[in-house]
C-alpha cells in the first residue's frame, strides 16, 4: 500500500509529514509496512512505516527537481521498486 500527500509549492514537504503518518497508520492491519510519498511539485521525500507496538517510520531524504543532476529520476526509480513490492504483495 502507498499513500501520497501533496502539498503546494510554498509549504516544505515536511510540513505534510503528520498529516501522511496519520493516513499510514490508518491502513487496515493486515498491511505490516506501508510506504508513502510526499510532494510539492518539485520536492519529495519517502516514508516508511512498519506497524507495530510501537508503530516505527523513517524517511529518505528530500529529493528536488532544482537540483544540479535533476533528482526526479532518483524519484522515479524509487517508485518504481514500490510499484513491485505493492504487486508482490498481492
């Protein structure tokens, strides 16, 4: 499962990052780790939670299009290994 939260351009993706865990763990149970994504355009950033007692989450670090070497290919690639673990889970 991947959950994605958009933000506009003038708040840090960061700023979307309370709203998202809350839609993470919100995720019926039967889902140990759910995977998400937040972005404002030009910036994103991963997150991973693992459920549990306590629930665990990390995040990658921010990626951004205004980068010298373009990191939305970074970005695509990251949601393309997602893409495959969703639909090994199935």
């Amino acid at each position: 499962m991947t959950v994605i939260e958009s933000k506009q351009v003038a708040y840090s993706v960061e700023a979307g990052l309370d709203q998202i865990l809350a839609y993470m763990l919100a995720v019926p149970q039967s889902q140990e780790e759910v995977f998400g994504m937040i972005t404002s355009g030009g910036s994103f950033i991963f997150i991973k939670l693992v459920k549990g007692n306590p629930p665990r989450y990390a995040t990658s670090d921010i990626f951004d299009v205004r980068n010298r070497g373009n990191e939305l290919y970074n970005v695509l690639r990251i949601l393309k290994c997602i893409s495959q673990l969703a639909r090994s889970e199935q």
